[in-house]
C-alpha cells in the first residue's frame, strides 16, 4: 500500500500554465478573477506572473509555455538525492537541470506525456525580489 513517506514530493507549489496572449490573460486572472498578483516580470523572452487564486499551489501564467497548458511543479528537499533515487525506480527526466527563479528544476513526462516539474527551492524569495526591482513594469500594475 502507498504511503505519503513514499513520494519524495514535499508541496505542490506553482500550476504552470502557458499562455498565448500574456497581457490579457493578465488582465484576466488579476481583475474577472480576482487574482492577488504576487509577483510579475519579464526576464530572458519570458514574461511570467505569479497568481494567488485559492489555497493551495499559486497559478504562473508564462509566455514561453504554449497554450493550453498546464505543469504541476514540486518543491522536493534535497534534488540531487532525489533524482538519483527516482532513476532508481525508472524514473527520466525530459530536461534538466534547468534554473527558474528558485533553483534548478527537473522536467519530466509520465507514461500519458504529462508534464511536471521537481526544484529544490535554494532560493525561496527570488522571484518576488524581482518583481520589487523599480525597473519591473508589471510592479506599476500589481
């Protein structure tokens, strides 16, 4: 029988959605929804927002994911450690180590193609220091 202890996923931290029109959906989430924005910025091509919708994950909304789309990511403690004992059991990953803003993320797809995302979060306030950067536009709008 499968325990929580089994899985070494720690939270469901974000819901990375693409986006094909970045400014209206903006404008969607934060004012038909009533989205609390938490940070937004534009960096490398990409523009991503973060949204606090409900308890639970915050929804990214991101420019360079196509629409329609949507990748869970997880927090894990301690991501070398667990890629290895992931490998172990079979697990690939599609890409990685790749950086976002808290730390270095793995991609992966399970046997239907979905996608998710582990990170170790060795930088937790990265994004939100960014978005407070006088430079960022999306600041003005929040």
């Amino acid at each position: 029988m499968f325990t929580i202890s089994d899985t070494p996923f720690k939270k469901l931290m974000y819901l990375y959605m693409g986006t094909s029109d970045f400014e209206a959906d903006f404008r969607y989430y934060q004012s038909v929804l009533g989205g609390k924005l938490l940070w937004a910025f534009e960096r490398f091509g990409a523009k991503v927002a973060a949204f606090e919708l409900a308890e639970g994950p915050l929804l990214l909304i991101a420019s360079h994911l196509t629409a329609p789309s949507c990748m869970p990511i997880f927090e894990i403690d301690d991501l070398s450690a667990t890629v290895k004992e992931l490998k172990n059991r079979g697990w690939q990953e599609e890409k990685g180590p790749i950086e976002i803003p808290n730390g270095p993320c793995y991609i992966f797809k399970d046997t239907s193609g979905n996608s998710f995302g582990i990170f170790e979060n060795i930088r937790p306030t990265a994004a939100e220091d960014s978005y407070g950067d006088k430079s960022n536009k999306y600041k003005l709008q929040g």
